[in-house]
C-alpha cells in the first residue's frame, strides 16, 4: 500500500495524559499537513510542512501542541496534557509539486479524552 | 474554515434526484477543491477547478467555478446511495496567519433508496 498511513487508528486516553500520532506521506510526497476534523464539521488546519520544515501553524494549535518531520519523510503529532476538548479525529495529508492542490489523505487517527 | 462557506448544511434526496452543493469563498479563488469523506474515514480527491468558468465532470458529478472565482458548485445528476456522503471544499488560500490549504465546513448527503 502506497498511500498515507497512520498510526494510530484509534487511541482511547485519559485527561492529562500524552499522546502521539505518527503520519507516513506518500514517499516522494514533500508537503505535509496535520488536520483536525470534529463531528459535523470540515477538517481545521493545524500545521504543514515542506520537507523538513514547519511552514505554518494554525492558532488553533496551543502549546500543548507540536508537530515534527525530522527528516522530511514521517511526522509525528504530540498532544501533551490531553483535554477532553481534544477529542477529535487527526488527519494527515501529503502532496508533492505535481499535485497541486490534490491533497492524498490518511484514514486518520481518532482520539478520544476521557 | 471561515474563509469558505458551503450550502446548504445537510440534504436527503430521494435516488434519482439531482442536487447541487454550493462552495462560497470570501477572497478569490485561485484554485477550488472538491474532496468527499465518509463517515469516519479520510477524504477522497474528487475534483481541482482553476480558471473562472471552468467546468470538469467525472461520473454524475459535475463542478463548476463562477467567472469571478469566488464561488463553486457541485452538482450530482441521478443520485444514488453511492452519493452519500459529506462534501467538502477546499481552497490554497491567504489568511491571515499565512498560506494554508482550508475546507469549508462541509455538505452532509443523505440519498435515500
């Protein structure tokens, strides 16, 4: 399978604790984006990469988030002291030069704050 | 994403029947997305509009971008079960915190059999 990969699917935590989601791009993919998507509403942007580097991130993401792609090719997406508002399906997105604007979706990875 | 509004919200149709989901966006559009999700699941690509008056089909659905490329709409002839879904636009846009790829809130399509 060649498409976007996440990991993982689904992750059940309680507040406070940490979690991490790891995204694996199409490999000749540059661009990399992080989204959140709650129940009834569209995908809010939260971050992207190109290559290596954290081109843009959404106000939406506070400090007890970050986001990293330390070698261009996986990220991974770390939400310290979890809130239940942070219940919410993480997507991960990648595209390369060629593909403008057609962004390759992950399944996403959905994570629930008790 | 406030940038991009879509309607209506939610729509039933009875099999059979054409729709049309509209994309507003409040900046010009240099390129319009239109990717449907199910349920759950990640969204697929469905269609890219670049230039006003562009209009691309695939299937039974066909989209358009207005003249003044601020506005798209999706249209679904003879829908069926298959149809269902949440259709989302997207956009490569300038907000005010830089240059990042937006959704609209998304059309919720219910197609009843």
């Amino acid at each position: 399978d060649t498409g976007v990969s996440q990991d993982p699917r689904h992750k059940i935590t309680k507040r406070g604790q940490n979690v991490t989601f790891r995204c694996d791009p199409i490999s000749e993919h540059n661009r990399l984006y992080w989204y959140r998507q709650t129940l009834g509403q569209g995908p809010e942007f939260l971050t992207y990469f190109q290559n290596e580097a954290q081109l843009e991130k959404s106000r939406l993401l506070s400090d007890r988030f970050s986001a990293e792609r330390p070698k261009g090719s996986f990220s991974t997406l770390e939400i310290q002291r979890t809130e239940q508002g942070d219940s919410a399906m993480y997507l991960c997105a990648s595209t390369g030069t060629q593909n403008t604007g057609e962004l390759f979706f992950g399944e996403g990875s959905r994570l629930t704050v008790l | 994403s406030q940038e991009l509004e879509q309607s209506p919200q939610s729509l039933i149709v009875q099999e059979g029947k054409n729709l049309t989901i509209n994309c507003t966006s409040s900046k010009t559009l240099y390129g319009l997305y239109w990717y449907k999700q199910k349920y759950g699941e990640g969204l697929i690509f469905l269609m890219m509009l670049q230039k006003g008056g562009e209009e691309k089909s695939h299937e039974k659905i066909t989209a358009k971008l207005d003249e003044k490329k601020q506005q798209s709409s999706l249209h679904i002839t003879a829908s069926q079960p298959s149809h269902a879904g949440i259709y989302l636009c997207g956009a490569d846009i300038s907000t005010n915190y830089g240059q990042n790829f937006v959704f609209g809130p998304g059309t919720r399509l219910s197609v009843l059999p």
